[in-house]
C-alpha cells in the first residue's frame, strides 16, 4: 500500500468568543440583502441549530492552570465525524446490543445485518472540518462580533444496527453511542450506551452471505432435491451450485412474515476443477422454496425434467482454458510508473488532488460513500459543490416470462449489499500505477467483525487530451493530457460483477461510472427449443434478455456553506425556432429553461432530441458575467423499464418510471425503494411517495436522484466471460468558473518517455517530433 503524505497542519485555534447565543444573534442578521425577509428566517434557523450543537458539546475547561490565551483541549479528535466505523468501533457496537438484549435468549438469537456509522448533522461535520480535520476552514462557521465559539471536542460518534432476531423474526433498529474511548478498545472491555431501539414491523432485512451458504448446505442435503438430481444423471452433490435468490414480492405467499428464498441451480461437470465456470449448466425444471430463518425447505417440486445442456467446450474462461486453449502471445508489457509519486495527498479519509478535496467513506449497503467535495478556485478559495454522493439501489430485472426467470428481479443493494459484497482489490489488475488503498470493516451475521483489505483504490490514470490547438499561420501547437483522479470498488453478485467509478477531472468534471462484467445467467433450453426473450449462446443454453438499473443519489451543495439551503434545478432544452420572421433561414435553435419548483414538476426523463439536462444552480451566488453558479447534470445513454406497468417488481420499484427525481434534504429519506425491499409488500414504498408532498424546491437543501440503466441484449460475444459495459453521467461546471479551469494545466512531458528505438526520436523539426 502506498504511503500518505504528512498531514496537513491546523491553523492556530483563536481564544473563545462569547456564548452561542451571540451567534444566534449575529449570524441571524447578516443576509446579504437586510431587507429579505426568507434569508433572515433561513439563517436565523441555521444558526439556531449550530447554537444548539455547541451549547451540547463539552467546553473547555476553565482551570485557571492553563496556558493564557489558550483553550483547554479535553482530548485530541482521532476520528472524523464521516470516518467509517474502525473494527474495534463496530465490535463495541455490537457488544453493546447484545447486551442490551432483555434475555439470554434473545442474544443468542441476534443476528447483525449491518453496523454503520450514523452520520452527524451537517453542522457538526462542518464544525470538525473548520478545527479539528482538514481542510481547516473556519469560514464554514457562522460569524460572531466576539470571534468564533470552539467547543474542546465534537459530539460522539455513533453507531447504527440492524438486527435480525433469529427466533422471532423480527428486524430491530438501534443507535449506540460511542466515545474516543470506545474507538481504540481492545478485547471489548468497554461498551458505548444504547440511546435508542425499535421494532420494524412487516420487514426483512438483507440477506447475508453465511445465510446463503447454509441455505446452499440443506438443500444439497433435502433428499427430494438429491433424487432428482440423480434422475438429471448428478449424484456427486460436490458439483451442485445453489444460488439463493430472495423471493421479491409477487403475491401474499411472499409476505415478510416468513424470511424465504428461491435458489437458482447449476452444476459443474469436473468435480477437481474449481475455476470451472458453473453457470454454463442450469438445472431446470426445479423448484425450491427455503425457510431462511428455521433454515428448512418448505416447498419442493421436480415439475419438469429438462436435460442438462451438454458441457459446453467454451464454457471457461481462466487462463489456458480459454478458445483454443492457447492464450494470446503477442501481449507487450505495459507498464505504468510514476517515478515523483501521485499528485494526490492523502491524510485519513481526507483526499486533496489538482484543486479537488473530498472525503472517502463506505457502507455496508451502498459501498463508496463520497463527502464534502469542494474545489479550490484560486481566490474564492475552497467551494463546496456536494455533500454526499453515492449509488443507493440498483434493479436487475429480466425479460423472459418463462420460471424461474420471470421473478429474477434483484435489488442488489437493499437485498444483499453492494458494501458486503465489494471485495480486495490487491490481487489482479484492478488498479494499475501509484495506487493508495482503503480497507472496510463489516460485521458478519453473527456480530464478528470482518476486514475486506484493499477494499477501495485511490489512483490517477492518464485520460487522453485534455485540450489543444494548433495555430494553421504560425505552426505552433498547445496540448495538454488529461489526468483524472479515480475512486472505486468493485463488488460480486453472484454470477455478476459490478465496478463503481467516481472520476475527478482538472475541469472541474466528476463523472460517475458503473462498469458490468461477469458471467451471464442463463437459461437451459429442451431439445430442438427457441425463445424469442433471449439470446442461443451454445446447445441447449440461452441468455435471456434483462435490464440493470442504477440509483445515484446526490445530496448537492453548489456554492453552499452549512446552513445554506440556496439551490436549485433548471431543466434545459434545445429547442428549434419556427421558420418565420425570427427564423428567416431555417438554422435557428435555442436553448430554454425551465425552473422545477416542486417535486411533482421535477420528476423527469431523457431526451436526447432535445439535448435534456439539468442545471443545479446557487441563487445568490454569480460568476463575471452576472449569471447564477451552476453545476449540471449531463446523462449518458439511458433506458426506462421495458416491462409493464403492472409488473410485480415495479410495485417495489417504482422510481425506475423516472429518470430523475428531485428532494428537499430530509435525513431519513435514503433510499429510493425504503430502507427494506427485501419481500416488501407496500406499493410504491420510497422516492415515489415522498415526492407526494410535493414539496418545494426554488430555493432549498437539493438532493438528485438520478436513474439510469442499460438494456442488455446478449451477444455470443458475452460467453463465457462478458467484457465490460460502461454505463453512466457527468456533473459538469455549468458557469461555476470565470473561464476553464483547466487553462492552468502544465504542459505534458511525454516527449520525455520516448525511446531512441529507431521508431521515434527527440528529434525536433519545428516544434514537432519527428517520426524516422
């Protein structure tokens, strides 16, 4: 791993002001325009609420020992409020539920589906952002006539937990206090303070990994399932592949008082060949209903005997194993160096790179977690553009009517967890050139804590040309290489892989990414049969036709300290002038807005026949020309779900109708299908009921949800092994900046690498290198 830079170093800590109530009363009357009566009310509330959090923060001592004209500091932050939970954290976290549990058998029948931080109000991440972490910027606070109000330390972490009661079948929801103490704890000898737990009726939370793996083992074992087995020619059960699947939601049979699933089968054919690919072979004809919490098969039918496709000679796809059995030869080394080290710094989870700052963190649920992206921009310093940026859910719906493929709808994040399923990057060609990695702690199902090293990386890779032009009187070029700064995991869901992609740009551009690749699953096909709803890839086995959908949600902040709500969205489309007067030559088009003042008006789909995009602008804050600072939008290549209206996955999914959906920030609304789909039975749960409010936007906290997704046809070209797809967006500068920032970018040295080969030389002939 490589190293970090040395730390940055705060700024000294100014002598104590006067009590927040002065903050109050100062920063409540300092709007721009004294006579706006909504920016009085909005900073007053702002102001309200950091008062309140200083006033509940332990303040410095007041020992008359202590250096004059200096605070009394109680203990030293070693934990930034947006830090993921460290292992020991998650183990006091854990320790401390179980305790709390009322009877021994209760704790012994806790099982723990997730344990994350509870992220802090706004407020307080500013607070430790402008004393106690970098960036150390104490213009986030509010101003006061007596100097800025320093609490000694920042509130406590806490954590969140979501239990499953094993026995009762109940899932629970609890908060856990912790403390500096509680983050180095060793061995579990203290324990936080539980200030908070409910029951969640009607719910299943997400499937675990050690519960799929024991589900696998009793129908392995389930006699009916062995005899029909052998009647399809397998009696070594070695070769047998389950692949639990959750239920969904198709009628009351699924309902959520009952943890169900419904595996998939395949089988191998050589028992002594791990690497084998064993999706090639689906068993069909099958069906298994599983009691995940009593861990029994309940319902078992061999309804139909459809042969085995025969192994196909294709099928692997590991080294020496592939078409021909002979690897390619002809393959260079290709190296990637950095002999001075990245240009980015790294301190904690705090991230600098060419004008760019932002914070990494990780869930369980959502893997990658961006916070605080700002851009330094010269002598308007550092400007905030997001406060958290993350993929939420995601859809795999598939298209053929036929089971067991009609209920393959799975929502990888709230079934089964991108975070749980992100694995180390340390092997393999993930991440190439200086790279820094970050590792995630996760609890297992049990409450053990578990580490997945290399878990995210950190890297900058070369993006072509940034710019360039060359003047035809004079000869003379300029060009200069684009070099992005790339955040990412990848996590495996079953059969398939997905890459997730944060790409920092020099102008000032973050693009998100998704990158699928894997295996496809598929479907056996009797004798002689053709279906229409997918694709023949070898004898007696198709692909059927599917879609994946992702949810990014982006809690923006353009141009907006804490406490600042001066956002929103402006749809824009090119539009065609009507010949005539104004159009006297037929070539005229122009582009028009349109400002989305509620959530009804802003729920919204692509149009690449009008160039659509989405402009997130700040309300008072102007660039040179006069125009409102902006951020937008741009969509990649998108689709909406091919399936009917009265599909039974849409009932859980029904922000997929949408390709964009715009929020007030409210702190419990996370997740655009609810916190559970698991086996939901409530219609249209989520984003699709929020947005009934219909709530204002003109002027708020903006939170984007942005959908997008990628019809899969499947091709032969995509067996056995699929190359990746890429699929995504683009948040541009949209009048941010006086001018690019990306004039300011040296010029390349590339001409450095070039050997003397007899190919290329140094040779220069006006300027230019000269091929021999």
């Amino acid at each position: 791993m490589a190293s970090a830079p040395e730390k940055a170093t705060p700024p000294p800590i100014p002598l104590l002001g006067k009590a927040s109530a002065d903050v109050l009363k100062d920063w409540s009357s300092t709007a721009d325009n004294p006579d706006d009566a909504q920016v009085h009310r909005k900073r007053a509330a702002a102001a309200a609420s950091m008062a309140t959090l200083i006033d509940s923060i332990p303040q410095p001592s007041s020992n008359p020992t202590a250096t004059k004209g200096l605070p009394s500091m109680l203990r030293a932050q070693t934990r930034h409020p947006l830090d993921p939970l460290t292992a020991a954290e998650i183990s006091v976290a854990v320790a401390t539920v179980r305790a709390a549990g009322a009877t021994p058998e209760v704790r012994d029948s806790m099982r723990f589906i997730e344990v994350v931080l509870l992220e802090p109000d706004k407020n307080v991440v500013a607070l430790a952002d402008a004393y106690f972490f970098p960036p150390f910027q104490p213009s986030l606070l509010p101003r006061t006539k007596g100097g800025p109000v320093i609490p000694s330390k920042l509130p406590p972490r806490k954590a969140r937990l979501v239990v499953y009661n094993k026995k009762s079948n109940e899932t629970s929801i609890w908060v856990v206090v912790l403390s500096e103490v509680h983050a180095v704890t060793r061995g579990g000898h203290h324990r936080g303070k539980v200030i908070s737990s409910k029951v969640v009726p009607s719910v299943q939370p997400p499937m675990d990994a050690e519960e799929y793996a024991e589900c696998e083992a009793i129908v392995k074992d389930f006699p009916p399932f062995r005899e029909a087995m052998r009647r399809r020619g397998i009696e070594d059960m070695d070769l047998v592949m389950v692949d639990p699947w959750c239920v969904g939601y198709h009628s009351e049979a699924d309902a959520p008082n009952r943890r169900l699933a419904k595996p998939l089968i395949f089988c191998r054919t050589e028992s002594d060949s791990p690497m084998e690919n064993g999706y090639a072979r689906p068993v069909e004809g099958i069906y298994v209903l599983v009691d995940m919490q009593n861990m029994v098969v309940v319902e078992f039918q061999d309804y139909k005997l459809v042969p085995l496709p025969p192994a196909d000679p294709l099928r692997n796809y590991t080294a020496g194993e592939t078409r021909g059995g002979v690897d390619r030869s002809d393959v260079k080394p290709l190296h990637i160096i950095q002999p001075e080290g990245p240009s980015f710094r790294v301190d904690g989870h705090f991230v600098q790179w060419q004008k760019w700052n932002f914070r990494i963190g990780f869930t369980s649920r959502e893997g990658l977690v961006i916070y605080s992206i700002a851009y330094v921009d010269g002598s308007r310093g550092r400007r905030p553009v997001a406060h958290r940026l993350s993929f939420v859910e995601m859809v795999v719906p598939y298209g053929d009517p036929h089971d067991p493929h009609y209920r393959k709808n799975a929502f990888d994040a709230g079934e089964d967890g991108l975070g749980k399923n992100a694995h180390s990057l340390k092997k393999g060609c993930d991440c190439l050139g200086y790279v820094k990695y970050f590792d995630a702690h996760f609890t297992n199902f049990t409450g053990g804590v578990e580490t997945t090293e290399n878990c995210v990386c950190l890297h900058e890779e070369d993006h072509g040309i940034l710019w360039k032009h060359q003047d035809w009187r004079s000869g003379l070029a300029e060009v200069r290489r684009s070099r992005r700064l790339t955040v990412s995991f990848i996590c495996t869901v079953a059969n398939y892989e997905y890459g997730f992609f944060w790409h920092f740009y020099q102008d000032g551009k973050i693009e998100a990414e998704v990158k699928l690749t894997g295996i496809l699953s598929l479907g056996a096909l009797q004798p002689g049969e053709v279906r229409k709803y997918g694709t023949t890839i070898a004898p007696g086995l198709y692909a059927p036709v599917h879609q994946h959908f992702f949810v990014a949600r982006m809690d923006m902040a353009v141009d907006c300290k804490p406490g600042e709500a001066y956002n929103q969205v402006v749809e824009v489309n090119v539009k065609v002038e009507e010949p005539g007067e104004n159009n006297p030559h037929s070539n005229a088009f122009f582009v028009e807005e349109k400002l989305l003042k509620s959530e009804q008006e802003a729920m919204r789909d692509c149009n690449p026949l009008t160039a659509r995009q989405w402009i997130i602008r700040n309300t008072r804050t102007v660039n040179r020309t006069g125009q409102l600072t902006g951020y937008k939008l741009v969509p990649g290549s998108n689709c909406l779900p091919l399936a009917g209206t009265e599909a039974k996955f849409l009932r859980r999914a029904a922000f997929l109708n949408h390709n964009l959906w715009v929020t007030p920030y409210a702190r419990d609304e996370m997740f655009p299908g609810g916190e559970f789909p698991n086996q939901n039975p409530r219609v249209r749960e989520g984003l699709a009921t929020w947005v009934k409010q219909n709530r204002p936007l003109e002027e708020t906290d903006i939170v984007l949800w942005y959908v997008f997704g990628i019809t899969h046809v499947p091709r032969l070209e995509d067996w056995p092994v699929m190359p990746v797809e890429r699929i995504g967006f683009m948040l541009m500068p949209h009048g941010f900046f006086n001018c690019s920032p990306a004039v300011d970018v040296p010029p390349s040295s590339c001409d450095s690498h070039l050997k003397e080969n007899g190919m290329v030389t140094k040779s220069y002939q006006n300027g230019l290198i000269a091929k021999l």
